[in-house]
C-alpha cells in the first residue's frame, strides 16, 4: 500500500495545510462579527424565552437551544502553513406533548429568525408567561481570549512546536503540526432553567511519515483539553515518541496468527471504550434484541479489574460540558463499575449543538489500576489505533492496530510486525482484561456527522489483555 | 442578507481568473420517534486566481442567510492566491447534462409531511412479530448555478434516505436505501428480504473455515452504497492517477489477462441517469456531467475529471465518478463449477476497501453453504477486489439500487473463508 500526503492528512482528519477551506458567516445579518459579545447574549436570551413563551403557549412544553461557535484550524507542514476559519450560528426549538417530539432548525440566529421558528413550529400562539429563572453567570474566558488569536499566533506557535523536534532525520518524509479550536457559546432556555456556556476545545497533534520498504509509517500524537490555548502543549518525550515510532524499522516476515497474551496501548482502549460506549451502552442500542439480551443492567460484562465511567464534569476535559444540548446540568455517570454493568450513556448531545439528538459519552474514564508497569512473559504490546469496527448484534469487534512489538521470557525481542488487528467478541475481550496501569492517557476525539463536529475524549490506561491477533496484509 | 446578485456582483469586481457559484436552498426533514424540519441557505462559491507562478483556487461553503458578500469574495480570492499549483486554462463551458431529479410525489406539502407519508409506507409492512425501527431524512432542495462565463443553471432535486431496524426471531437487521425517488426505495421488497434473513439468521450456525466460491448478491454485494464495486471509484481517481498511485493505468488490464475472459467487465460512470441519487446535471466546479467509461472489457479506460485535471490532461471536464453502471453477464445464478464448496453470501456485517490497493475485507453476517443449505453467520473473507470483479461471473439478471445498475449477483471462484 502507498499513501500520498493528501491522503495521510485525510486519515488523520486535518485535511492539506494548503488545501484547507476557508468557511465565514453560517447565518448572522452582515454586521461586525457577533461571536462571544456579551450583548449579543443578553439578546440571544431575550430571543429564545420569547420562543420558549410561544411554544408553551401552544400548550405544550418548549426548549430553545442555540448556539454561536467558530472552528479555528491552524496547520504546518513542509509545503507551508495555512489557516482555515468557519462559523456556524443555529436555533433549535423544541416542543414535546404526550405525542412525542418535534423540532425546528434555523441558522438564523437574529430576533425575527428565532420567533419564525417558533412560530412555524407552534403557530400563531398566545406567548405563556413563564418563570425562566435566575439568569446564568457571564462564563468564563479562558486565556488567552480565543477572540484575540491570530492566525500569526497560531502559526508561530506550530513554528516553534516544529523547532524543539531537533532529531527529525532525512527519512522523516512528512511531518506536519497542527492546531485546532472549537470555541462555543451556547443557550439552553426552558420553563425555569435559564443557562449558558462557553465550551473553547483544543487540540494539538504533530505527525511524522517515514516509508519503512515500499509501506509508510504514520505516527501522531496529540493533547486535547478545554480551556486556554496555552494550557498544555506537547512535550519533548510525546515529539520523541511521534519521530521514533515512524522511524521505528517494521520486521518483514509473517505475523505468527494466533491467541496470544497482549498489553494494549491507551489509544486502543481507549478506542474501544468509545465505540463500545456509542454503540452498545445507551438506550438505543437496547432496541436491539441481542444487545438488550446480552447487556443487562446488573450482569457482568468485563473482568471484575475493568471499570468505565462517563464524567462530563471533568474539568479541562475535552469531550466535557456544563450541561448537555437539551439543558440537563452535567453529570459523572458510572456504566461499568467493577465488570458489572450499572448504567448507560445518558446524556443527549447534537453534532455541532444543532444537528439531531444522540446519545454519546463525553468524557469516558478506563478505570486506572495500580501497577507501575505491565510486563509480558510472552505475547506482544499493540500500540497505534487504525480503526475499529463492532457489530452490535453479534458482539464481534475487530481493532485494527498499527504494529505489534513481540514480547519473549520477559524481553522485546526487537520484532516489529506493522497491520495487524486483534479479532473476537467484545465480551470475551473485555472479561479477559487483566491488571491496568496507575498512568493514564487522554484521547481527544473530534469527529464529523453530516458536516456538523462532534466532540468526546477518553482516558484510558495501559490494559493487559489476551485475544486473537493476526496478520492484516495479504502477502505479495 | 446573501443573494446570489450581490456574490455575482462582488466576484466580477475583482481579478479573478474564473468562478462558480451554487446556491442550495433545501429543506430537510427527519422523522424517526420525533419529528425535525431544518430550513438551510447553503452557498458554495469556487474562484480561481492566475498569478505568474500559477493558478491557485479556493472553495468556500457557508450555511447562511445573512452575511457580506464583499468580505466573503475577498477572503476566498486571498486564500486562491495562497494556494497556486500548476497554470491551466478553464475549458469552455458545455451544455448541462438533461437528467430528471425531483420526485413530484416528495415534493407535496411539507417535507415532515412527505416523509410521515413514507414511513406509514413502512408502518403497513411491520407484521404481528415483526418491529420496525425507522428513520426517514428528505431532503429537497432548488439548485442555482452561475459561472463567470454566463452560464447558468436551476433544477430541483429530491433525496430520501431510509434507515430501518427491522427486528424479528431475537434478532435484528439494518438496512438502508437512498432514492430520489419513493418507489425507487423499493422498501417493501427490502423489508420482506430482512424478515427472510432474519429467519435464516435465527437458524445460523457456526461457520466452517476453508476454501471456497462465493456468491454476492443484494445487500452483500452493495453494502452501504456500491459495496465491492467501490474499488473501482478510487481507481478513476484523476488526482491519484497522476501521481501514479493507481493499481492499474488508463489502456492497461486492470488485473492479469481480464481482458482475456470469457465476459470482460466494463464499467460506465453515469452521471446523467434519470433520478440517480449521484445524477446531476453540472458538477460543483460548473462542470458539465458527461457518462464516460471507467473500465471497457478488462481495460482501464477512463478518469473522473473535474475542470483542473481534464485541463492538465488537455481533454474535457466529466462530472467525475457518479452513479456506477456495470455490464451484465450470461451466469444463470445456479451454475457453479463441480466439487467446489459454495457459500452464498446475504449480508455483510462490514466492508472495508483498501483505495489504493483494492483489498478488501468482507465481514460476513449471514451466509448459506450451498450444499447444505445451512445458514451460517460469522467469519472473514479477504479479497482482491480489482482481480476477482475483473474474473467473476455476473449474472443476467440486472439490479437498480442507489448509485448502482449492474448484474444482481456475482460468483466469485476462489476464495478463503476465515474464523
């Protein structure tokens, strides 16, 4: 297999520096940039209990949410640097009776845009006076204000990123920095519950590319949080560790297929915990028989070591939140406490805050064990996610992993095998997990549905485990 | 407030070599357990700057009712500027493809209203111990394209996308089909096939690894959209082909003697097939959308050009890769070589194509050992695509279903079902 650069940059979801779009107004009158303005808040409020008073007045029960975020994408490579901005304004309104749900979506976010939407949601209606509460506290701005970045700063700052990676070697064939900022400020307005918020997500991440004999290695890391640009930053060891996992030499033979006896890397458990949590451990998974019989609340899914916790409270965290898009206040939800599952995803969340609902974690936590290190007699340490599919209904998983480093009596044995995936049911993989780390990773996740970003992130620990793991290449 | 005037007005105020722009005004609704109707202006504006080391071009999406047409064109001429690749000459603009979009049956009263009327289409399918889990999207939208030449183009498109959970037996089954039109869902056909299957499934047994023939029909062989044929679309990949990253090259084989067997494949890219949910008349760059071939009897013969790469190449813009059509064969779907174990596969669990290579990896979820007659559920087939579509036999019988028009079923010979 070959890549080009285009297409590493797409695997990796940061697109060419140079080729980054440009994207402005998604809704908004032509007027100076209204982004983050306390008036504008003041106004966004007064708008929406407007709506909300419309809706009730229709005799059932409204919540107006609405949002005004700006994405900032910053990128550095060797054919230069670039900068991509896009805004997006919506409103979404919603009125529930005993018949169910309905919605209205605009992305005019302006007085008579807001109240056209109510009303074609709800008609011409009498507005119901309603308590809305106390209003909220101004949120906070993290530092530095996200609205004084420049496109210079953020440049500059890859600039120098690029500059402590001093052992970049000539077989390096492409190495890139990028940064990127999600700042919003979102509304959530019902019959008493008046909030606001003001989510700033970042997230750092370098790349280097080295061919190793007719394949690429692609190595990443990353740091995302929420707060201030300037917060965290990636440091020697994690710049060491992108550059020498790319140059790291791929041993050419045939992977042995087979069970064996595995460490598996944060980043893959924490891959694993994601797309168990999104699409197993909520309601809406239940509606399928199979997972409905085989995920009872109360039995035991994983070996009494493994623990998963969805914390949106988390501080800094970048998949955490105040309160979620239909205005429930955060919460740390445990779903599997000590092997046995006690809950599922609960909190709704909309692609971009205005897409449809959806259960999704925010913040999932692997739980942490004690050990300092986790040593192999024999088996292999898999490291680098390249994906991972699950099939809800028969459990199968199939973890795609970049290279799997063989461990023999105790020692690496310096093999190296790139492509392999470890395959099997979830169930079994999760009830084989033995001891974990007391260190910890945090994998932020930033993806699209329909064009709208969704955010979560992971911390997972290094995990023991045993499976199937085989070979993913088919041998020229 | 953003009109397609004022952008057009801005635009022939600068220096710019070229530029198009679309101007979407949709309506989509959703309706699964609630209801959703979103009301969204979408512009896409395309310019093109020569500067004297080359041409440099930006493209600028907004979703948007409100904002200043003067700073957006400034802004996407000063990204142009930025991101200058090779000098090339925009080709004269042809005539817009003639294709019909808009089904006049989604179109009546609201689109939540159009699409409630779909799903009672389902609701009347759903028997005593069978549950359906839907969610319908419908999308409509009036399209209007302006080029710097002149050019312009309206027409209206409509698109539905069904999602459906069709649970039975303890088991449950998705499926999922996109039409412009309602009875080009064929949702009842679908459901009836999912309530089969899943009768099968609740027999399965475990799977029994070696090799073997495969058989792909239906959903198997169309998984989420063209399914295996998607091997084919990165292949015709202008951009890729030019830097030589493309298994195989344009007047060459695309696999060792393919064109050599007994029924040769071909594939045609039609772009301008009546209701195609890939149909268009012009492309997003203001390209006209022609059918072209991308394999003709075994030999690779055509790429998807878009205005830069037909114009790097010195011949016409095409639309690029749209809706795939691939030519029938003579197989009879029963006919399979003696003492060979053939599996016939009904669905897939997942399908992954290498883009580059054309390897795939077909997760099997529901399977019959046609000897047996058994059903089985489970195990992994790795295949290369390229080489085995090039050589399997096709049926006869044709299939309409999204973006593809082909045989209905394939035999592919050799094979190896793994745990």
């Amino acid at each position: 297999m070959t890549v080009d650069r285009r297409r590493v940059l797409r695997g990796l979801g940061i697109a060419s520096a140079h080729g980054l779009w440009f994207a402005f107004g998604c809704g908004g009158p032509a007027r100076p940039p209204r982004h983050a303005g306390d008036d504008l808040s003041s106004d966004v409020r007064t708008w929406l209990r407007e709506a909300v008073a419309l809706i009730h007045g229709a005799g059932v029960t409204g919540h107006a949410l609405a949002v005004s975020r700006k994405h900032t994408a910053a990128a550095l490579d060797v054919l230069g640097a670039g900068v991509a901005h896009q805004r997006c304004d919506g409103v979404v309104l919603t009125a529930r009776d005993g018949r169910g749900r309905r919605e209205q979506v605009t992305s005019d976010l302006t007085r008579d845009g807001v109240l056209d939407a109510a009303r074609a949601l709800v008609g011409n209606t009498t507005p119901a006076s309603l308590d809305f509460g106390p209003r909220p506290a101004r949120p906070a701005t993290p530092r530095p204000d996200p609205d004084a970045i420049t496109d210079a700063m953020l440049i500059e700052g890859l600039a120098k990123l690029a500059k402590r990676d001093s052992g970049l070697s000539s077989r390096i064939v492409y190495a890139s920095g990028l940064v990127e900022i999600d700042d919003a400020r979102v509304w959530s307005v019902a019959a008493n519950s008046d909030r606001e918020q003001r989510l700033v997500r970042v997230r750092r991440g370098v790349t280097r590319v080295a061919w190793n004999g007719t394949r690429p290695i692609v190595s990443e890391v990353t740091r995302a949080w929420s707060g201030g640009l300037e917060d965290q930053t990636l440091n020697d060891d994690e710049l060491a560790h992108a550059r020498d996992t790319a140059l790291a030499l791929m041993t050419p033979g045939a992977f042995s297929d087979g069970e064996h006896a595995l460490v598996l890397a944060p980043e893959l458990v924490a891959s694993i915990a994601d797309i168990a949590a999104r699409t197993l451990y909520t309601a809406r998974a239940q509606r399928r028989p199979e997972v409905a019989q085989r995920l009872v609340t109360g039995a035991t899914i994983a070996a009494p070591t493994f623990s998963l916790t969805d914390d949106a409270t988390a501080a800094t965290a970048y998949g955490g939140f105040h309160f979620d898009d239909e205005g429930t206040a955060a919460t740390a939800k445990p779903i599997i406490d000590r092997g046995v599952l006690v809950d599922r995803i609960s909190h709704a969340r909309r692609p971009g805050h205005t897409g449809p609902l959806e259960l999704t974690s925010a913040h999932l936590r692997v739980g942490a064990g004690t050990a300092s290190e986790l040593a192999l007699d024999d088996g292999y340490l898999l490291e680098g996610n390249r994906g991972v599919r699950i099939d809800p209904a028969s459990d199968r998983i199939v973890v795609a992993v970049q290279r799997a480093l063989e461990v023999s009596h105790g020692q690496r044995t310096g093999r190296a095998y790139a492509d392999v995936e470890l395959v099997g049911s979830l169930g079994k993989l999760l009830g084989d997990c033995g001891e974990a780390t007391s260190a910890t990773r945090t994998i932020g996740i930033r993806d699209e549905l329909d064009g709208l970003p969704r955010w979560r992130s992971v911390e997972a620990p290094w995990l023991r485990a045993k499976g199937l793991v085989r070979a993913r290449r088919r041998l020229a | 407030m953003i009109s397609r005037r004022d952008i057009v007005h801005a635009l022939e105020h600068r220096d710019l070599a070229d530029w198009v722009v679309v101007e979407r005004d949709q309506e989509i609704a959703v309706v699964d357990g609630s209801q959703r109707e979103e009301h969204r202006m979408r512009w896409q504006l395309t310019v093109h700057a020569d500067t004297p080391a080359g041409r440099g071009t930006a493209r600028v999406v907004i979703d948007a009712n409100d904002g200043d047409p003067d700073q957006l064109v400034d802004e996407a001429a000063r990204l142009a500027r930025l991101s200058v690749g090779p000098a090339w000459t925009t080709i004269p603009q042809a005539a817009p493809a003639r294709v019909e979009l808009a089904d006049p049956a989604l179109s009546i009263g609201t689109a939540v209203d159009a699409a409630i009327a779909l799903a009672k289409l389902l609701a009347r399918r759903a028997e005593s111990n069978v549950t359906l889990e839907t969610r319908i999207t419908l999308l409509r939208e009036r399209v209007a394209m302006q080029c710097r030449t002149g050019f312009h183009a309206e027409w209206k498109a409509t698109l539905a996308r069904v999602e459906t959970l069709v649970i039975a037996t303890g088991h449950s089954l998705e499926i999922i089909r996109e039409a412009r039109r309602a009875d080009g869902l064929e949702l009842v056909a679908a459901i009836d096939e999912a309530i089969a299957d899943l009768r099968l499934l609740a027999s399965a047994g475990a799977l029994l690894p070696g090799p073997c023939a495969l058989i792909l029909s239906g959903d198997a062989l169309l998984h989420h959209g063209l399914g295996v044929w998607d091997a084919f679309t990165s292949q015709a990949d202008a951009v890729v082909a030019r830097q030589g990253l493309t298994r195989y090259h344009e007047r060459g084989v695309i696999a060792a003697g393919s064109d050599q067997v007994a029924e040769p494949l071909s594939i045609t890219s039609n772009g301008a097939l009546a209701f195609g949910v890939r149909s268009a008349p012009v492309g997003d760059d203001g390209d006209a959308v022609r059918t072209f071939p991308l394999v003709d009897h075994g030999i690779a013969a055509g790429l998807g050009l878009d205005p830069r790469e037909a114009a790097l190449l010195h011949r016409d813009p095409n639309g690029g890769v749209r809706n795939l059509r691939v030519s029938l064969g003579t197989w009879d779907e029963k006919t399979t070589s003696a003492g060979v174990r053939v599996i016939d596969v009904r669905r897939l669990r997942g399908l992954e194509i290498d883009p580059y290579t054309g390897d795939g990896d077909l997760e099997l979820s529901l399977a019959i050992d046609r000897a047996t007659g058994k059903p089985f559920t489970g195990g992994t087939v790795r295949l290369d695509l390229i080489d085995v579509l090039a050589r399997a036999r096709r049926s006869a019988r044709s299939l309409r279903r999204g973006p593809y028009q082909g045989p209905a079923a394939v035999l592919i010979e050799h094979a190896e079902l793994l745990a």
